[in-house]
C-alpha cells in the first residue's frame, strides 16, 4: 500500500490557531476521544478559545461524543464550516461520511483529507487546537506531524502491561517527529466503589506512573475508570458538561492547567 512520503515542504502554521495539542494513544478503546473531549472543555472554562479535531478518519467517535450527526456546511472556496459544540468548533470525518458509511482510502488521499481538516475548515481564532489521533503510530499521525507544528503531545494509557507497552509506541512516535511530550494520562486507573475510600485497582495499578519514571516525564492525570463517564445515555453530553464541580472538573481542570503552563 501507498505510505505517506516526507513531503520536504516546510510545516504550516493554521491560520489563526496557537496551539495545537495532539492526544494520543497505543491502542483504541483507552479513553483517547474521551479524555480529548473533556481535556478541550477543561481547556474552554479557563477561558481559552478552543477547537477540537477528530482525526480518525477511520473510526470517528467525537460526532458521538458531542451528539452531532448532520453534515458540516461547505463554504464558497471549498473549506467547511466546522459544527458549534458546547463553545467549541468541532470538525471529524463523520461530518462528512453518511450514516455507517466507512471511509476506505489509501495514503495519498488520507494525506489529502489531513491537510483540508488543518487548512480547510474555517477554525476561527483559536488559543488550542485539540487533536484527537487515531490509535497508533500510522499514516495519519505522520501526516499531521508533517503538515504542522504541534505545540505539545499527550499519552493516553490505562493501567495494564499491554497498554503500557503500546503507550511507548506512542512517545516514540511524538519522538520521532519532534512533537514535545508534556507527559501521560492515566485512564481507568481505579474504581470507587462508594462504600469505601479506597480506589479498587481493576487492572493493573501504578502503569502510568511506571512509564512516568521511565521517560521522566509527568504523570499528568489519573481518571478512574466510572460509569459516570459514559453515562450520558448515548446523548453526547460529556462528564464536564454535566458536571459542574467535583472530581472530574477538578482532574481536567488540572491537566488542562498543566498543558496552559506549557
Ligand atoms: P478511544 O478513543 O481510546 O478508543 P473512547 O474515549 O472512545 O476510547 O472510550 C472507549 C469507551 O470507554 C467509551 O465507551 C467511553 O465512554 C468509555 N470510557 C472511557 N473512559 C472511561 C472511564 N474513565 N470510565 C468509564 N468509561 C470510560
């Protein structure tokens, strides 16, 4: 198959964005898309102006996450209008696509649809550009990394062995485009059970921190793994919308503070 080939042009800034914060993850199914979601909502209560960018061209999760399922608007000179979502410009290849209608495409164009959702939706002043990455380390991360300066790239992992493993894979990769790591989110990391204080470790316990010390970087965030999460009954209301104080707005509060300081 076509891979995506070093273009050898010089990497463009998006206009009018200043950031651009990429999400990252070894493997699907760790919370990538909803850590990138709450970490962009954390990000607009500070007071921030924010976009967020779903680059899974092959399986996109934020139309889902954010309860938008109509097509984006075309403007005259062939960019899109990116959708309005809780105060945020959100764009995904799901805008795009109808219904299950699967994207199947080679490098070349994959490469092609990068660029027009960096350089042609219409993205407004931004403070932060939220990119949620598709899991691993393939065609599109390369692209992206190619196409623009990334101002920061964060790890998403959970606990086990497994996810650790590919969570390495993922700072490589940041490593290898020269994409600064600002550290590791730790996603399900423990249960509370709400008898007790105690945080009830379902996987594995300590993986974030151990990678951490590894790469001597910051743990940034431990999320517990909690059915208040996802339990917006398929609404696309994420956990920072529904809640206005407590842990998690404390957590994402945090992390959000900690890329700001970056
Ligand atoms: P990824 O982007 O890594 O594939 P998602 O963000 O789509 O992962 O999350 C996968 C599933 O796990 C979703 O159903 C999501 O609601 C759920 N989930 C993510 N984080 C948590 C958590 N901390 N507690 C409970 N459920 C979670």
């Amino acid at each position: 198959t076509a891979r995506v080939r070093p273009t050898g042009n010089a990497k463009r800034q998006i206009p009018g964005v200043r950031n651009v914060i990429a999400v990252t993850s070894g493997k699907g199914g760790v919370g990538k898309s909803t850590i990138s979601i709450n970490l962009a909502l954390a990000l607009l209560r500070r007071g921030a102006r924010v976009g967020l960018l779903d680059c899974d061209i092959f399986g996109p999760s934020i139309p889902d996450l954010v309860g938008i399922n109509r097509p984006v608007r075309a403007l005259g000179d062939q960019t899109f209008a990116p959708h309005q979502a809780y105060g945020m410009n959100v764009m995904s290849m799901g805008f795009l696509l109808d219904g299950d209608q699967a994207a199947t495409m080679r490098g070349p164009m994959l490469h092609r649809f990068v660029q027009q959702f960096l350089f042609n939706v219409a993205w407004g002043d931004l403070d932060y550009l939220v990119l949620d990455l598709p899991p691993g380390t393939g065609d599109v991360q390369l692209s992206l990394t190619q196409e623009t300066p990334i101002s920061a790239g964060v790890v998403v992992t959970t606990p086990q062995e497994a996810a650790l493993r590919d969570a390495r894979k993922g700072i490589e990769m940041f490593r290898q485009v020269n994409v600064p790591v600002l550290g590791f989110i730790e996603n399900m990391s423990y249960y509370k059970c709400g008898k007790c204080d105690k945080e009830h470790h379902i996987f594995q316990s300590g993986g974030g921190q151990k990678l951490a010390d590894e790469y001597g970087l910051p743990l940034l965030a431990r999320i517990p793994l909690d059915p208040k999460i996802n339990e917006d009954g398929g609404e696309g209301v994420p956990v920072l919308i529904r809640e206005k104080e407590g842990d998690y707005v404390h957590a994402f509060g945090n992390l959000a503070g900690r890329v700001a300081a970056e």
